[in-house]
C-alpha cells in the first residue's frame, strides 16, 4: 500500500479572516486561495504556542517533554533579550 505525499504549509502571524479563499473577499490571497480551491483546510484547530518557533517545535514529536525541550531554550533566549 502506498501512502500519499502531503505537504504541510504554516503561514507566520496570519488570522484566519486574512484570507480570502476562506470568505473574506476584501483579501487578495490567490496562492493560498488555490491551495483551498485544491486541497484541504482546517477550520477547527488550535495553536500549540502564540509565537512561530515553539508552534512549529510542536509538530516534531507527540510528546510534550519533546516539546518543552525543544522550545524553553528558544523562549529564554527572547526572554533574555527583552531584559
């Protein structure tokens, strides 16, 4: 049995009333409109994180300690940044 190719796309800091193919005509979104048109959304699902790094963190395992691992190093960084 053969398993299907699938490609993941994440946009960064994007709302979901940002694109168009999703009922928002006032923006003009025609790559992720085509994307909608010819694959799949998901239009009930949630964000492991607010920033970019740590939400992406969250998809290489299921496990929240590789989670935890993997972005509390990333967080403090920025955390001692801003200080």
């Amino acid at each position: 049995m053969t398993h299907p190719n699938i490609i993941l796309f994440i946009t960064d800091q994007q709302r979901y009333d940002t694109i168009g193919g999703l009922g928002f005509p006032v923006m003009q979104t025609p790559n992720l409109d085509r994307f909608i048109r010819e694959g799949v959304t998901f239009d009930n699902c949630y964000c492991t994180a607010p920033s970019c790094v740590p939400s992406r963190a969250s998809f290489f395992k299921n496990s929240p300690l590789d989670w935890y691992a993997r972005t509390i190093p990333v967080l403090m960084f920025f955390l001692d940044a801003l200080s």
